[in-house]
C-alpha cells in the first residue's frame, strides 16, 4: 500500500528558516608531524560539498608586526633562539599534503601563517568565507598534555572566538576500541 506524498510547502512567517547551500571552502589546519586521517576526513568533506580545501600551517614561532610602511611581516618570538627551519617545514607540509591530496579532484591549497594557531585560523577563515573548520586532536603524551596546558587546546579556542562550525577529527583513540583483526 502506497503512502500519499506529502505536499511541500515553503515555509512562511517571520521565522522561516530557508537552508542555503555551502558553497565557501572547508579549512584544514595541519601541524607537522599529523596523521593523514585528518586531510582525509577534510578533503571527504570538500569533495562531498564540491568546494575547495584550503590546508593551513600556523607557525606559533612567529608573530605578526606591522611595519612602519604598512607591511604586515612574520617575526620570530625569540630571535635568538633555536632558527628553526620554517618554509621547510611548511614545504615538507606542503610535499606530504600533495601526495595525499593530488590526483583526488579536489581543489585545494597550502598557505603558511603566524601567531596564535586559533587566531590565525579564525582570521583565515574570515577572508576565505570558509564554511567549515577542520582540526585535529592532539596526539597523546606528556609533551601534548604540557602544551596543551600553556596554549590550550585550538578546537575548543575555535569553537569560543568565531561563528563557523568546527569538525574535530579523534587521532590515537584509545586502544580498547581498536578491533582486533582474526586471521
């Protein structure tokens, strides 16, 4: 026995929600070192949404200075500390992101940025219109656990400083929900 359709109606009145579609790319912050998993989840995303993945490295090294002419530049926190190699880091970034990235169809880029990694992807996601945040869990340990402590966690400072939803794809789950595969 068939139902009979309902009728669709748009709705009307003063609190008439119409859904619009997405049409701003999805924003992936990276870190060295990160699991795949991430771009992946991001770059299902953007494909599923037909929109641009931008990929984004945020070198808490540096911070952002105005120059007395306008110019806005990238200055390490310490000068004299350890000179860390950072458009080698973001090009090694950038090499693993292509491996993963090329050959999928999706559109996407890699852009470098300074400060605070919440700040900076909030402002990014600002001048891209970005529909979507993507970010990864910190993986587990003793050195995560003290980071997390000085600067605190990014997705939860995301979630707090802007208006766009923030997806948090889980790294290193607990070993207790790995199944275990019979041979």
């Amino acid at each position: 026995m068939n139902e009979p359709e309902k009728e669709t109606r748009p709705a009307t009145g003063p609190t008439a929600y119409v859904p619009r579609k997405i049409t701003g790319p999805v924003l992936m912050g990276v870190v060295p070192g990160q699991p795949l998993a991430v771009a992946h989840r991001a770059a299902e995303l953007a494909y599923s949404l037909n929109v641009k993945l931008i990929c984004a490295y945020v070198d808490v090294t540096t911070y952002l200075a105005e120059e007395p002419d306008g110019r806005v530049e990238a200055l390490p926190i310490d000068p004299d500390g350890i000179d860390d190699d950072i458009e080698g880091i973001s090009a090694s970034i950038k090499e693993r992101l292509q491996e993963a990235l090329d050959g999928t169809g999706i559109r996407w880029s890699f852009v470098t940025r300074a400060g605070d990694p919440a700040r900076a992807l909030g402002r990014l996601a600002d001048s891209a219109d970005a529909s979507v945040i993507v970010v990864g869990t910190r993986e587990r340990g003793l050195g995560a656990r003290f980071e997390e402590l000085l600067v605190g966690s990014v997705a939860v400072h995301l979630t707090h400083r802007q208006h766009r939803p923030v997806l948090v794809v889980p790294l290193t789950p607990h070993a207790r929900h790995h199944r275990q595969e019979s041979h």
